[in-house]
C-alpha cells in the first residue's frame, strides 16, 4: 500500500556515458545532482544510475546517490526501476528505493521501502516524488 510521502526531487543530468554498445545491447551511465525534500527538510544531493534497454524497448535501470542536509545530515540510497523512453526523447521510470542512514531525524526511512515516479526531459533535467511503501 502507498504511504507517507517521502519527499519531492528536481535535478539536472551533469554526465551521461555509454559502457556498452553493442548487437542492440545498449547500456548508459547517468550522473545527476539536485534538491528537494525528506519529510520537509531541504536536502541537495547527487546520484549514478545505469540504464540499459531492453529487447522490448523498455528501460531497466540501478542506481545510488546520497542526500544531504544543511547540517550535514546524510541519507544514502540505493534504487531499481524500470522505464521507457517518452515523446520528444525523455524518459519516465517507477521503481524502488532502499535507504540508509545514521540520522536519527531520517531514521524511519532505514526501516522502509520507498517507491519513486521520476520523469527526465530530454534536456536531462528531472523531477521526483517519493512515497513510503507500507
């Protein structure tokens, strides 16, 4: 069941670079950074995410970042999620995302699954929103 939301995200891709490319087996590396918020606290972080087509035309992708606050709270995390490109060259994706962190602030998000929607323009700037899956 869809819970709590989690936060919201904008960004800007700053790196793409193809590791494979091969037979029609394609696979790009996606660096980005942005802000947002956790539980609305402000947060500015930055992230890796691979992403590789499939023979459907689906996209499969993996990635980890880290999130920080003013403070220096930091929040780690690690997703999957599958995607498919969007008119005009972007891509839309859903997946989930595990977290971890020291913060006793964030401390929930240790013990949770979040789902995300994340849609990339094809300009490679980004928006997210993330909920608790409960």
């Amino acid at each position: 069941m869809l819970g709590d939301p989690i936060g919201e995200t904008k960004g800007q891709d700053i790196g793409r670079r193809v590791l494979a490319a091969e037979e029609g087996h394609v696979v790009v590396e996606v660096s980005f950074e942005g802000s947002g918020d956790y539980y609305g606290t402000p947060v500015k972080g930055f992230g890796t995410y691979e992403s590789e087509l499939r023979a459907d035309g689906t996209l499969r992708g993996e990635g980890q970042g880290v999130d920080m606050t003013s403070d220096g709270q930091t929040i780690s995390w690690h997703g999957i999620g599958i995607g498919h490109f969007t008119e005009g060259g972007g891509t839309s994706w859903r997946g989930s995302l595990f977290f971890s962190t020291a913060s006793p602030q964030f401390e929930r998000l240790n013990g949770i699954v979040g789902l995300f929607e994340y849609e990339v323009a094809p300009d490679g700037k980004s928006t997210g929103t993330y909920h608790e899956w409960k």
